[in-house]
C-alpha cells in the first residue's frame, strides 16, 4: 500500500483487497456512504461479472454492510481501447446522476438497502464511443458464460489456453440484451450465491435419508 498525496491511496493487490484496506484504514472502522468500483475497462455481464475483480471489489463492501456500485464500460465484442475508453465518460456522468439519485431518494438513511449493490454495465455508443445510451434498464445476471476456453497441450508437460467470444442470445431482461440493444444495464446483486426456498427445498428431496 502507498500514501503518494492527500487523499490517495494505491493497493497493490486485487479490488477487494484495495476495499478491505481503505474500510479498516483510510475509514479507520468510520463506514463510508458508498463504496464505488470500477469503472472496468470491458463489460461484466453474465459469467463475466462472476469471474470479475472489480465486482469482487463490491462484493467485499457489501460484506462490510457498506453499499456498493460497480461500474463497467464496454460492449459485447472485445474492446477497442479508443472507443472504450472515450465511453468512461458518459459511464461516469451516469454514475453520477445514480447517486445524486441515490442520495435524493435516501434521504437521511442508507443508499442502497442492506446487502444490496448495483451492478452498472454502460455500452460503448457512437463511432468515437462518446454517444449516448439509448436507456436504462433493471437487469439480471444473464445466466450464459459468455466466453469459450480451449486448452491446448504443447507437448512438453504445459497447456495453452485461448479465450474466444461464445456469445449466444442475451436473455430476455437480462444484463446481455440491455447492453446489446444500447442500453445501461443496472442489476441488483448480493455479496452471497444463497438460492430461494424452492432450491432448497429440491436439495433436501435430494439427500433424504443421506447419512454421514
């Protein structure tokens, strides 16, 4: 970790890790508002957003009770760095208009209820990537991995790995359509993967009468 001036710090280390350190020093124990992560460079929808450090970096607020955003920037194709990077703004100033939101609605309480964070994912728009996105929608977490892996063996005791696009059709409502239409995609997410009654209802048909 390093102090380099006032007001900021550097982590070397993963999302979570810079989280963990600014909510038990730079905070010293005092719970801020908000925590913020991101924005990514790329989107984490679906399994991306399983998989992703930056949603981690949430995740381990939101394990604090701290509500948490994760902001990303990116569409559905591998990144262009201009166009991406051009599209951080309009990510941004949508961030800010969330919490100014946020903040209006919250009045004198909390942000966000309890456990609850907001996965953002904002589109690359325009041809220099600074256009506007054409709405937002309430999103989930499209179920597909997104990407394929293929291991090769190179004969002397090693793999090589290549990741490739294997995108299918974005489910209907989710994070993966909003995004391919043009759209901000805001899911809500839980720091846990705990399913509903009727999942644990099945697993308990499951292993009745199971011993050790």
């Amino acid at each position: 970790m390093e102090h380099p001036e006032p007001k900021v710090w550097a982590v070397d280390g993963t999302p979570g890790d810079s989280v963990a350190f600014g909510l038990s020093e730079v905070f010293g124990g005092r719970a801020p508002d908000l925590v913020v992560s991101g924005t990514d460079y790329g989107p984490n929808v679906a399994g991306l957003a399983t998989h992703s450090g930056t949603v981690g970096g949430a995740v381990a607020a939101l394990e604090s009770g701290v509500p948490a955003i994760v902001l990303s920037t990116g569409g559905l194709a591998a990144p262009d760095p201009v166009t991406t990077v051009n599209a951080r703004d309009p990510t941004v100033d949508f961030a800010v208009r969330l919490i100014d939101r946020l903040r209006v609605r919250a009045g004198s309480g909390p942000l966000l209820p309890e456990g609850v964070g907001l996965n953002v994912n904002h589109p690359v728009v325009g041809a220099d990537g600074r256009g506007a996105a054409s709405g937002v929608a309430v999103t989930f977490q499209d179920p597909q991995p997104v990407l394929a892996t293929d291991f090769t063996e190179s004969g002397d005791g090693t793999w090589k790995v290549e990741v490739r696009p294997g995108l299918r059709p974005g489910a209907r409502g989710g994070d993966v359509e909003a995004v391919g239409a043009g759209r901000i995609a805001v899911s809500p997410m839980n720091a846990d993967w705990n399913t509903g009654p009727g999942e644990r209802a099945m697993t308990s048909a499951l292993i009745a009468g199971l011993r050790p």
